[in-house]
C-alpha cells in the first residue's frame, strides 16, 4: 500500500515537475550544452528548518562560467540554497550534486574534497577580526593543508608572496600585516575575496556580498567578483538585495519566493512586472 | 570577577526552562517556601550535630592565644633575616602559582576544544548522535578532576613525587585546567561560529578550522579568565605549602608550630601583598579586554601595550618560575615515580572501608555536609549584612541630596566594609581553621567558622558587585513617588538583590563543599581530615573510598544547588 502511495505521489510530483518546466520556459540551453559542464545540480529539493519549510520542490541546474543571481524578498530561501549548494545545510528530500558529488550520500572525505574547490563569501565577510590579514587569506588554502603546517603558518606566515598577489588582485596590496578587524567593512570583505582567490574554487558562491557596504563600495565589489568569475570562468552564483544591481550585471536571474522558484530566465526575456510581483506584498485574504 | 559571574550565568542557562503560567508561577512559589523551610531544618540539624549547647564547644584556656595573635597584627617580625625567607618563600608561591596556572591553561585549551559543542556538531544529521556521544564522554572525564580540591590533588602527588616542586605545579594545574576547560569550552560556545563553518565550508578540517576561526576571537577571554585563575592560584600555592609543598604555607605550618605569631603576621602580609598584586594586575588586564570589547577600542590600531606587554611578562614569569623552583619534568618518568603510582593504585584497588565500616563513613560525610551548611549561613549572612555598604551603589539616582556629615560617615563605612572583606578573604581558610582551633574543641564549629569567615570575604565582594549592577530604574521610579531612602531600600533594593544573591550562595556551596577537604587536613573534621590520616597512615584502599565519597558529596551538592537555583531565580 505504502510503497503504491509512494509511487503515486512520484509521479504526480513528476508531472508537477514537468508542468513548471514548460511554464517558466527556463534558460535557453547553451552551446556546450552537456552534463560534464554542470556545476551545481538540484533536483526536487526541499529544506526543512525546524518547523519552517525553508525551499521547496527546487530545481536548478547551474554550469560552468555561468553567472547567477538569486533575487526574493526576505525570508525567501536565498542564504538557505547557498548553504545547501556549498553542503552546509543538507537537503530534507531531494537531490543537492555540486561538481558531481551528490551530498547526500558522498563520503564526508569526498564531501571536504567538493568544499576545498567551491569558495563561498558571506554578508558578514566571515572573516576573523584578531587575525591579520595574511591568516585570514591563508584560511583559503586550510583545505589543502594539513594541520601542522596551518599551526605554523600562524606563527610564520606560509605562501605569503601566493597572499600578496591576491591581494593585490582585490586592491589592497599593503595590508599584508593589519589586523583584519581594523580594516574598514569594503576592505574586509577584499580580504574574504582575497581568501577565495587563493582557494582558486571551481565556483564562487556569495551571500549577500554587498549587503553590508555601501552602495559604491558595493558596486566595486561585484564588479571585482564579476571579473574574477570571467577571468577563470568560474562559475558564480550570488544572492542579493539590490535588485537593480543583479539585472544590469548579471547574465542570469532566479527569483526566490517563500521557498520556491518563480522564475529562473535569461535577463533579456525577464520583465519588470515579473520583478515586481516577486516582492509585492501578499493582500491579507478578505481584504478588497 | 566578571568570568566567573558569566560562567554562573552560563551554568543558569542550561537548566530547563521554567515552567510558564499562572500555576507554574504559584508552584514555583511554593517550591521556594519548601526549600527555604529545608534550608532552616538542615541549618538546625547540623548545629544539633555540632553539639552547640549540648557539649562545652568553647575552650576558655585558647582565648589568650586568639587575642594575641590578633595583637600580633601591629608587630609582626620585620628584622632582616625574616624577610629574605618571607621574600624567598614568596617567590616560590609566587612560582608555583604561575607555572600551575600555564599548566591549567594547555589543559584548558585543550579540553576545552574537546568539550565543546561546537567542535563535536558536524551539521549533518547523520553524523550528530556520535557527535552528542563523544562530548558527553569528554564531559564525563573533566568530572572527576573538578571534584577533587587541590589539597588532595597534592596530598596523592605528594605520595607519587615525594618533596618536589613538580607536586604543587600538577597539584593546581589538573584541577584548574578542568575547570579551565569547562569555562573555555563554554566561551568556545559563545563565540560567533561563522568564521569557523565558512572555512568548514571551505573544506578545511576541524582542527585547522579550529585554530584560525574559532581560537583566535575567544583566546582574549580565556586569557583573561587565565588572569582570574592566577589570583585564585596564589591562594592555592599557599594552602598547598601547609600540607608540605614548600612557600609560604610551609612557613606559615612552621611558625604555627612555634606559634611565633609575630612571623605568621610577616607571611600573611606578604600573602597579601602576593594577592593584592595579582588581583590589580588581573582586573587591569580584564578592565583593558572588555574596554577593547565594547566597541571603543578604535582608540588606537594594533595591540594594546598592556595586554602585550602583560603576555610578555606572564612568559618570563614562567621561564623564572621553571628555574627558581628548579623544576625538572625528568621526574615525571623516572622509575621510581612509577613505582610508586603501581603501589599506589595496587594498594588503593580494591577500595576499602575505614575501621568504623559503613556507619562510620556516613557519619563523616553527614559532618563534612554540616561543615559546608554552617559555613554558608555564616558567610551568607555575613556577606549580606557587608555587602550593602561595601557597594558603590548608583548614587544620585535616588538618593537624595544629604548632609556632608552623613556622606563622610557612609564614606568611612564603605572603606572600613570594604577592608574587613579584603582580610578576610586574605586569610587562607586553613589559617583561620588553626586560629580557631586555639578557642574551640576540634569537630564542626571551628571549621563551619573558618570556612564561613572566608566566606564572608569572597561573597561578600560578590554581593557588593552585583548590588552595584542592580538595575536603577525601579529604585527612582520609588523615589519619585516620595518613598524615603529606607522605603525605597526595602521595596526596591532587598527585592531585586535577593534572587542574585541566594544564586551566588548557592553557588559558593559548591565551592565550600569542595573546600571543607582544606580546613580538614588541618584537622577541623570531617571527610577531609580522614582523608588526610589515611593518606599519611599509607591506607590507601580507604582513602580511595573517602575520596569517592567526597566526590559524590560534591556531585550531590551540585545537583542541589542546580535544582535550588532553578526555583530561585
């Protein structure tokens, strides 16, 4: 009986499936249009925090050199499929692969292996504010190195011409030596960057990276990430508040509404109304 | 103080969350009025059990002897020779507190780590029920450690090591690295985690995770805690010199021995003096941290050159202590301290029962739990009745404006509470355990009075503290309807005080249990003094089962006192 049931609601989630695909008409596919190109793949995926069902039914597939941003209101599911692609957070159903390890059942040793070549920047910067900037960048490479010389480098800094050149990349060549927590918000978040580069990652992942700057330092600090994503073709995925910002830079654009995806479109076939209605306020029901 | 407030506070967290309601509120109530009608039946069960008004608990002949000593204060031994063995005793104190605390430190940090729950939470599921395992293991390890007072720690190194420095240094070290490493892992805890899952995210492993996201923000306030710690070492290198480590406790037996009180004076003026030094480095040290803490430390970039400078001291300090002390760790594995450790522990297994059985082990543990009770009434008492002038309450707030002569007198009360609770506190409890012995037959008293005199010092200051942080709005809100200074002190103060200070008393029960094994060894009663006779009369299986004894004590006084708490706050 049980296992009837279960086939049932398969199908009717595949049919649900199939319908959403054909209304949303999803992005176009791309020339190398292959499986060995995806980076970050999620099927049916549902996340549940507690009592709050944070994503639900999300599908998304994601390739290499792609450039994505993720658009919702708060409370969407934005830092949640950020934390689900970089195995974080784990998927209640569904299937999370990111650079073809599927999360769910991978070794942990196989799971640390994915997380070393995917770089992840946060709102906050997640930077450590005692350390000095050189320790901070070297976090990057913590995944490759093993404990006694991590230990080390934080009495003699390890690989620091590898730091310098990073953080010459990000513009803040001199700070080698501050205190990371005495850096202003924009230089801190250089430094989470430069920490990334270092990692050199297969994909970047940012969390609201602008959300806490200004909006000029915030401006320098997408273009800097749009740049490095175009250098390497890596990948990147970013979730942000500043809408404007996300249409005018970004190739691809996901909307995000209480768990689910409304709308996964190239930026050209994407309308304003669809943007409003993304983060119209829901009418109370009864009201006119 | 603020580290072992905040560890309070942090012990208060975790128990269960209080009952919601109306009839949670009334049961709550209820419970209240129970176990303060406990409090009052076990009060008066121990002073039956010291024999107050039954027996002749007074010794009229040791009276002379008390009022001398306490004569002696205004002439104690200053000729030249006197002071180089003071100064040369102080040292070695001074030495074994510093390199026990280092020691308590790498033990704190390690265990630490290894009991907190951040390092054994993994995120995912799978892996969370052996994460839970293994951190309550840990947590079961660093027990046994904490229970066991540093006296005894040094009564058994004393076996294994005979006369040697490395006695005191592990004596202080294991039990304050495990409290340390509750304190550390709790901090640990604290700390903001997203530092240390971003580089998890990364791929990197736990323990490099570890060292550069997680240490590094909570490294200041362990080692400011570390700070704390080294205060209450001092204290402790004392105490262990009476049982035969060397310092100044050791001169302290000496001259009571010859009851050359003129000399105790000298040793516990510059037991004082040692304390004094160490409290004003501590706090100035703590005061730096949490300026820096607060946001305004964007007074200047880089280090602070007094934290700087203090870590460069506390590593020269160490580097002298290893020398002054002579400390050899060869000692560690030489044969003969394995010999002994098999001795001990075949002696020791299977534990065996004293000569009095069963009986007579309950006796003693009803005597040592009598011991702690009449020492907090004592010093809870007392602390209360200090704690109020000795507090630089909020002032202006709601007072008003009073003669000049009023303020002048409240100003002499202050100063004059304020330096009763400082000797007091000064003044090892296994001192005032010997002094006391002078005018009263050894059993429960002269203990429960050591105990609780030292009581009153330490919750004393406490209580002033935590009068001082009292929350000013309701007192002025009192005030502006035209209550009088006493109305608004009886409405306002006694009632938001209370709640914090039972907590505390509380609290300081934990503490006394533990120390009843101090003024025990001295002979005051108790399972402390027996443990100390077994130990020195090599009846090893019966220490084992006194020491488990007084573990268990410990953990039952514990659980109490948690349960208590929880209904009192």
């Amino acid at each position: 009986m049980i296992a009837m049931a279960r086939d049932a609601e398969q199908a009717r989630r595949r049919d649900r499936r199939a319908e959403r695909a054909t209304e949303r008409a999803g992005p176009e596919p791309q020339a190398g249009d292959r499986d060995d190109d995806i980076v970050f793949e999620l099927r049916e995926v549902s996340v549940r925090l507690g009592q709050v069902e944070a994503l639900s039914g999300v599908d998304l597939v994601v390739r290499s050199g792609e450039r994505v941003a993720i658009i919702g209101p708060s409370g969407a599911g934005k830092t949640t499929l950020i934390s689900l692609l970089n195995g974080t957070t784990a998927a209640t159903r569904g299937e999370v692969r990111a650079l073809g390890c599927p999360y769910g059942r991978a070794s942990a040793r196989h799971i640390r292996a994915t997380q070393r070549r995917i770089g992840t920047i946060h709102q906050r910067f997640d930077v450590v504010a005692q350390l000095r900037t050189v320790h901070n960048v070297n976090a990057g490479r913590l995944g490759a190195w093993p404990f006694w010389k991590a230990a080390l480098s934080l009495l003699l800094p390890r690989d620091v011409p590898r730091v310098r050149e990073a953080l010459a990349q990000v513009g803040i060549r001199d700070k080698l030596h501050e205190r990371t927590g005495d850096l202003s918000g924009g230089e801190q978040q250089r430094v989470a960057i430069a920490r990334v580069l270092v990692q050199q990652p297969e994909a970047i992942l940012a969390d609201e990276p602008v959300a806490s700057l200004d909006p000029t330092r915030g401006l320098e600090i997408m273009k800097l990430l749009l740049d490095i994503s175009a250098e390497s073709e890596t990948a990147l995925l970013a979730s942000l508040h500043d809408v404007d910002m996300a249409l005018d830079k970004f190739e691809r654009v996901v909307g995000l509404r209480d768990g689910r995806i409304v709308f996964d479109k190239r930026r050209e076939n994407l309308h304003d109304d669809e943007v409003r209605a993304l983060y119209a306020i829901e009418q109370p029901p009864g009201s006119a | 103080m603020t580290v072992s407030l905040r560890a309070l506070d942090g012990v208060e967290e975790t128990s269960a969350p209080a009952p919601a309601g109306r009839s949670g509120g009334s049961r709550r109530s209820r419970q209240r009025w129970l176990w303060a009608l406990a409090a009052v039946a076990v009060t008066g069960a121990s002073l039956v059990a010291a024999g107050v008004g039954e027996r002749d608990v007074l010794r009229a002949e040791g009276i002379p002897a008390f009022v001398e000593f306490f004569r002696a204060a205004g002439a104690p031994r200053l000729d030249g020779e006197f002071l180089a063995l003071t100064g040369t005793a102080a040292l070695t104190t001074l030495a074994y507190a510093v390199l026990g605390t280092a020691l308590s430190l790498v033990i704190g940090i390690v265990g630490g780590v290894l009991t907190s729950q951040t390092w054994w939470s993994l995120g995912r599921r799978a892996r969370g029920k052996r994460g839970t395992v293994s951190w309550m293991l840990a947590r079961t390890v660093l027990v046994v450690p904490r229970g066991i007072h540093e006296v005894v720690w040094g009564l058994i190194f004393l076996i294994v090591f005979g006369l040697d420095p490395i006695v005191a240094v592990l004596a202080i070290g294991i039990p304050f690295g495990a409290v340390t490493a509750k304190v550390f892992s709790e901090l640990l805890d604290e700390t903001a985690r997203q530092p240390y899952s971003a580089l998890l995210a990364g791929g990197a492993s736990r323990s490099s995770a570890m060292i550069y996201g997680l240490l590094p923000p909570a490294l200041s306030d362990l080692l400011s805690y570390g700070f704390y710690r080294f205060e209450c070492a001092i204290r402790s290198a004392a105490v262990l010199g009476l049982v035969g480590a060397g310092g100044l406790g050791f001169q302290l037996s000496l001259s009571f021995q010859s009851l050359h009180y003129d000399e105790i004076w000298t040793l516990l003026y510059a037991l004082i003096a040692l304390s004094v030094a160490a409290d004003f480095w501590s706090s100035r040290v703590r005061a730096r941290r949490s300026a820096r803490a607060d946001g305004t430390q964007r007074t200047g970039r880089g280090a602070d050159p007094v934290l700087v400078g203090s870590g460069v001291l506390g590593l020269a300090l160490i580097v002298l202590s290893v020398w002054w002390i002579g400390l050899d760790l060869a000692v560690l594995w030489s044969g003969e301290t394995w010999e002994h450790t098999r001795r001990l522990l075949g002696d020791a297994w299977p534990p065996s029962l004293a000569g009095d059985g069963l009986s007579g082990l309950v006796w003693l543990s009803a005597v040592t739990l009598a011991i702690s009770i009449l020492a907090m009434v004592i010093g809870f008492c007392g602390a209360a009745l200090f704690a109020f002038p000795a507090a630089n309450l909020p002032r202006g707030s709601y007072h008003t404006r009073r003669h000049v002569l009023s303020r002048a007198a409240r100003l002499v009360l202050f100063a004059a509470s304020r330096l009763v609770l400082v000797v007091l506190r000064a003044i090892p409890p296994p001192v005032w355990a010997l002094l006391f012995l002078f005018v009263l037959y050894p059993g429960i008293l002269p203990g429960a009075l050591a105990l609780g005199v030292y009581t009153v010092g330490v919750l004393g200051r406490l209580m002033a503290e935590s009068a001082e942080n009292l929350d000013v709005r309701p007192l002025r809100a009192l005030r502006a309807h035209g209550a009088s200074a006493a109305q608004v002190f009886c409405y306002g103060v006694v009632p938001a005080a209370t709640p914090r200070f039972a907590a505390y008393g509380l609290y300081r029960w934990e503490v006394t249990i533990r120390e009843t094994v101090v003024v025990g060894v001295v002979g005051a009663g108790g399972l402390g003094y027996a443990l100390a006779q077994q130990l020195s009369g090599f009846d090893y299986g019966a220490a084992l089962t006194t020491l488990a004894t007084l573990i268990l004590l410990t953990l039952a006084v514990d659980f109490i006192s948690a349960a208590v708490r929880r209904t009192v706050r």
